[in-house]
C-alpha cells in the first residue's frame, strides 16, 4: 500500500479514503493514540503527524539543554542535504558509492587533523556514535592483546569519570574493568595511577580527552609517557586508546599545540562523535586505528553484497547515509578557520558565562570551560538553605535543563551542576540564564531548608 495515493476522484465528490485528505477537527480530538496495539483503521498523514506532535510538546526544548553534547542546531542547508540522504543505507556501498566516498574522506581528514604520521595506513569507519566506536576499539585492543598468548584475565585501565559504555564493552566483552576512583580534587585519571594500575594482561589504557563529569582533557602524553617507563621497566607494550568524543574536534583547532593524538606513538586509536562538537545531529560517530597493525585483519569481514566485495568492521549494518553526508557537509561548509571559529565562540561563551556564575557569590567552580566548553560547579560551603538539586529545578521550571549529580567514587559527597555550551548556545541565551539564575537565587536563599535529598541522587552518565 502507498499511502500518500489514493481516489482523489471521489474524496472531490465527497467520498472518504482515510489515507488522504485531513480530518474533522471535532473527530480528531476524540481520538486516541495507540499505546498497546494498533488502532483497526488507518489516519490521514496530516491527521497522524498532529497526533504526535502534541505530544512532543512535552520534551524540553532542545536549544535549551545544557546538559547534553549532543549538536542541537543545524543549518537548514544540512537539514535539507539530510533529508534527501536519509533513505540510502549506508552499508549497501555498491548502489551508493558515492556516500562510501564520502565517509572515506571524512576518516581521511579526521586523520589528517589527528596528525597520523601515516595517513594511507590508517583505517577507520563511521559508527553510529562514539558508543560503537568504543566497542570497535576495545574489541581491537583485546584481540591485539590476546596474540600474545597471555593467560590471566585481560584487563582494561582507565578513570571512574568515562562514559558509562566502556563498562558495557568489558561486561559483554568478558574484561575486568580496572576504574581508578576520584580523590581530592584529582576529577580524572592520571599518569600515575593508570600505571599502577596496569599489569601483564592490560589490554589498553583508556584517556578521555574531555571528561563529561566536568569538561576537563585528561593529560593523555603524560600517560603514555609513563607507558614508556613502564615498557622500559617490564617489557609490557600497552596501548593507549584515545577516547576523544568531544574535545578530539575540539583540540585540533583550539589547543593545536596540544599532544594527545598520534603524535604519540602510544595512541593506537581515537574515537570522537561527529554529533557532539563534530556539529552533526544525533547518529555518527568516527574512529580511528594508527595502522592496520593496531586494527588485526581477523575483525575486518569481506561482504559480498547485493553484488560487491566489501569490507566491514561496524558493529551496526544497516544505517542511513544522512549523517554520514553531514558530517562531510561540515568539513566542506566551515573548514579549519570555520570549524575554530565555531569552537572558539562555544569556549568564549562557556569561559565568560562561568566566570558570571562564580560572580554571583553562592557557587565554586570546579572547571572553567577552558578545555571542553563545559563547566561544572557547586555551591559554597557556607550555602545550606540550598543544593545543586535545588537550583536544577528551579531553572527547569523555567525550561532551563541544567543537570545535577554526584561525582563516582571516591567523590560521591561532592554534587554539581554541569553546563555544555555548544554551537547555537550565544552570549544571549547565557544572559537570559543568568537572569533566571539571579532571579531564583533570594527564595532558594529563603528556604528554611534544601527541598532535595542528596543521598537519594545518584552518579551521573552521560
């Protein structure tokens, strides 16, 4: 059935199709949508996409959620270029090899921004975010791991503050996650302790550049510094796996000078999201393997299909194109000067917007937007009508979406408030949050108490 035909000689004579045609207003509100099973009868297009639409209306708006990375605002031109993309599946290579192309030459440039000592060995793919791309990686350094006939049990180092699928990957995948806690004002993971904690049947150590607790790079050449120590003193060859899924589209063209990628030898693979401050909408992701050494062959499957050879390595198969040609409209679109613009007024917003806040006198900053364009504060120890839980409900009421959270282990007394300035967030929109902020501030003051439990609250994952 096509549902946008139908007899449209008889609904001009008064005749009923259900599948064209709009709907009597008064018989549109009696409607019910489907919850459990679908209704017996079909609804006109414009009837249905009312239905949902109401119902949307309850999501917050997107523009103002400062809690996610994820881009919120595009061009028309790429939404446009999208929505001509969006039937074409991005893993049938041989009926649209010109999308293949287009992802060949995102990896490329993501390579040469990553500064590859070798540009044609490097491999790399699309995901579907930064979570499959983690999986691919990890999935690389594990098998990398087991050629070289160990038998404990792989392990894999890296900081309490990582995104929530590296636990994931060691769960399904059978490794022993090693999470080194928070301690003081240490938010990530350091050199130090990620050598400590690493031993013979190490798979990899995982560097966030950009962690989601509070913005901040991990420093990645100091670890794989204290890798090479380590080599030097037990022969242990341990990879370094960048996870860049914000700040590895930030760092190339706001800390040029910055060493975390494979200017390291160490750095085996990088994974980043080009829906993050990649600047696409939600669905890619891109990672990266040195060489194909860092990649072992038995993970990449020759496919033949609908007529051609290809190779695989995704853990998803069928996925549309759309983000894919977006991201690549991206790098046409803004260039290194356009992309370092883009991200230089993000970071300006989030430095500027952090330093009012500190300004207002009840809150401390733990970071200041100067990596990620992200800052995380908390109230000052003299504030005790008030909590962190309190202030994100009171600027949600005003559609503000502002999350709070206690830090992991062994920081879980210390609650914050997070902000993510991302592209389309301006100084405008940070002086209407200031506003509403100063504005709630004298009744939370006023409270006798704080309204929120903090002990009910748990860790935040992005």
């Amino acid at each position: 059935m096509v549902l946008h035909t139908g007899n449209h000689r008889k609904q001009r004579r008064g005749g009923s199709n259900p599948l064209v045609g709009g709907m009597n207003p008064a018989l549109a509100a009696t409607l019910t949508l489907p919850r459990h099973q679908l209704a017996d009868e079909p609804l006109p297009a414009d009837t249905a996409l009312q239905l949902v639409r109401d119902e949307l209306l309850l999501d917050g708006n997107a523009r103002l959620n400062l809690a996610t990375f994820v881009t919120t605002w595009m061009e028309p031109q790429a939404r446009e270029l999208m929505a001509e993309c969006v039937d074409k599946n991005m893993i049938d290579k041989d009926e649209y090899p010109q999308t293949a192309e287009l992802e060949r030459r995102c990896v490329s440039i993501l390579a040469d921004l990553w500064h590859a000592p070798d540009p044609e060995a490097v491999i790399g793919c699309s995901t579907t975010g930064s979570s499959e791309a983690c999986m691919l990686a990890g999935m690389a350094l594990k098998r990398r791991w087991s050629k070289l006939g160990r038998t404990g049990r792989p392990n894999l180092v890296m900081g309490v503050n990582v995104q929530v699928c590296w636990e994931k990957f060691c769960e399904y995948w059978e490794v022993e996650p090693r999470l080194v806690p928070m301690e003081a004002d240490r938010f990530h993971l350091s050199a130090d302790e990620a050598v400590a904690h690493c031993d013979e049947n190490t798979i990899g150590v995982v560097a966030i550049l950009g962690s989601t607790f509070d913005g901040s790079y991990e420093p990645v050449a100091q670890i794989a510094a204290a890798l090479d120590e380590l080599q030097e003193r037990s022969g242990w060859d341990i990879p370094v796996h960048v996870d860049g899924a914000s700040g590895a589209m930030i760092a190339p063209f706001l800390d040029p000078d910055l060493e975390w990628d494979f200017r390291l030898p160490r750095v085996a693979s990088i994974n980043t999201s080009g829906h993050k401050y990649g600047l696409v909408y939600p669905g890619v992701g891109w990672v990266l393997w040195r060489d194909h050494d860092a990649l072992p062959r038995e993970l990449v499957f020759n496919v033949n299909y609908l007529g051609g050879e290809m190779p695989t390595f995704a853990l998803n198969f069928s996925r549309p194109g759309a983000e894919v040609a977006a991201q690549y409209y991206t790098f046409v679109r803004l260039g290194r000067e356009g992309f370092r613009a883009v991200q230089q007024a993000s970071r300006d917003v989030a430095t500027a917007l952090a330093e009012r806040i500190e300004g207002l006198g009840p809150f401390h900053l733990l970071t200041r937007g100067d990596e990620l364009p992200v800052f995380a504060f908390t109230t000052t120890p003299d504030v005790t009508s008030f909590t962190v839980f309190d202030v994100s409900r009171r600027l949600r009421e005003r559609g503000w979406l502002v999350p709070a959270y206690t830090f992991p282990a062994n920081r879980t007394d210390l609650a914050v408030l997070r902000v993510v300035c991302r592209n389309g967030f301006t100084h405008d929109m940070a002086d209407l949050l200031i506003a509403d902020l100063t504005r709630a501030l004298p009744e939370l003051r006023a409270q006798a108490a704080p309204m929120h439990d903090p002990s009910t609250s748990t860790s935040f994952h992005h």
